[in-house]
C-alpha cells in the first residue's frame, strides 16, 4: 500500500502572530496577495511531488482564523490506526482542535482510522511533530521541553504500547523535533545537534551509529531542509542546499526540493505539511 497523506490546503493562511523565532508577520503583510499566491503554488508543488513519489494524499480545506491548520503534523500522532489529537500549548492554535477532530472522527467513519484516544487533562502534546517513527530500531523518538510538555512521553508509550526514546529541544527556534530531527527510511538519522541538549546529543550517538548519522549544517537547518518527507527511496523537502542533496543522493535517495518559503516564514517545512495516516509499528 502506498503511504497515504494528510494535508491542510492554504485557503486561509497566513502569518498575523508570532508564536516562535521563525515568524515574521511583517514580511507577509508586506504584500499579503503575493504571499499567498506562492503559498498555493508550493502546496501544490507538494501534493504534486507526493503523488509523483507514490503516495496517497488526502487534502482537507482550511478554516478561517486558524492559518496554522496548514501545518497538519502536529495535528495528532498516528499509529496503528489509532490517533492521539493534539492539545497546543499555544493560545493561537486551539482554535485547530475541534476542527481536527472533525477530520479525525471523520477518517474513522470512513475506515482510514479505527480510533480517537484523548490526551490527560493537563498535558500538551502537539502531534507528530514530536514524534517521530523510526522503523529501523522499532521505536518512536519523542520530542518534548518546548512545546510538548515531558509527561507526554510516557503517555505516547501506553497509548501506543510502544518504546519511545525522549529528545530534550533545549531552543525556541526548534520548537518541534520534526525542525530539527529526521528518520530516513533506511535507517539513517539527520538532526542539528545545537537544537538539543548535550545529554541528548550523546544520547542520540549512543542509538545511531557514526555511519548512519548526517549531521546537519546551519544552512540546512534554516532552510527547513530537515523538516523532510521521506518513504522508500524519496526524500522531499523545501528546497534544500546543493549539499544537503548532493550528500542524500550519495546514500540513494532521490530528492525532491518544493519552494516553501512563504511556509518557512511561519517555521514550517514539508513535513510539517504533512501527516501520515498509516504509519504501522508491527
């Protein structure tokens, strides 16, 4: 089966707060119409380079006075069929939540999930951003200390029954692991070692051996080129430094770059632009 996407359309996005370092609401109200002209083009560019790799997508339309709907991986964490929905820390983006669940009650009736398990009252958990599979080593790398609260971690192992291996983001400009941290599907870990604490960093050496660490530079990390989509031999991504391409395309990969700037202007990438609806952990 192909791997099936959900993804947010740009109707009514845009960038009117600041809810991280990466936003910057005066460069899109510098010429809205643009903006978001461009915005269209690189969704569609995405959904595009997607089904062009293999994949099923499935496009849910924006709502008004949410623009960051567009960023669907914190929506919820996926797996097994069973969804997790968020609860955002931020004030800004609560408005999503019942509109996400909408989405979700939805796919279960139509058989894409089978059920919504809430979170505890109390905790934040801001969905697959912070969580990420890697099927390797049979395990979910667990984001949390910036917008993900550390008592999220155990309750992802018990609803999942999963092992889960917790990720310290020590900065505000790495909010999500998923900015930071990606699982190529050959086993392969691409992460930006200054987003995390020391003891994380020698914790994610101690798991990944050198062989299969790429090492991000600054210029991949401000290009959002971490922030990837990537199943089988395909890794698509904003466009991503020579590099960066150059390095994945050495190890086998097929990369696809998509112009997202205008998401990029919100701290958003192609991964964040995505949520997968059939990861499987068995």
């Amino acid at each position: 089966m192909p791997p099936h996407f959900l993804l947010v359309d740009p109707t009514h996005y845009d960038v009117s707060y600041t809810i991280n370092p990466w936003m910057n609401p005066d460069a899109w109200s510098s010429d809205p119409k643009a903006y978001h002209a461009r915005a269209w083009e690189g969704f569609d560019q995405l959904v595009a380079a997607l089904q062009k790799a293999g994949a099923k997508t499935t496009v849910e339309p924006g709502r008004p006075g949410v623009p960051d709907m567009v960023f669907p991986a914190n929506a919820g964490i996926v797996f097994d069929g069973r969804v997790l929905p968020a609860r955002f820390a931020s004030n800004e983006r609560k408005g999503e939540e019942p509109w996400l669940h909408d989405i979700f009650s939805r796919l279960v009736g139509e058989g894409v999930l089978r059920e919504i398990v809430a979170l505890p009252d109390g905790i934040n958990q801001e969905g697959a951003g912070d969580c990420l599979w890697d099927r390797t080593r049979g395990f979910a790398w667990v984001g949390y200390g910036q917008r993900s609260d550390e008592a999220s971690v155990p309750v992802i192992a018990e609803t999942f029954d999963i092992p889960v291996e917790p990720l310290r983001l020590i900065t505000p400009r790495f909010y999500h692991l998923d900015t930071c941290f990606h699982v190529l599907p050959q086993g392969e870990v691409l992460f930006y070692p200054l987003a995390f604490a020391p003891e994380t960093v020698a914790r994610i050496e101690a798991i990944v051996p050198p062989e299969k660490r790429i090492v991000a530079t600054d210029e991949d990390a401000r290009h959002f080129s971490v922030n990837a989509v990537a199943f089988e031999d395909q890794v698509i991504m904003a466009q991503p430094p020579k590099a960066l391409a150059a390095r994945l395309a050495e190890r086998g990969y097929t990369v696809t770059g998509v112009p997202l700037g205008p998401y990029i202007l919100s701290g958003g990438g192609a991964y964040c632009m995505t949520l997968r609806l059939d990861n499987r952990t068995r």
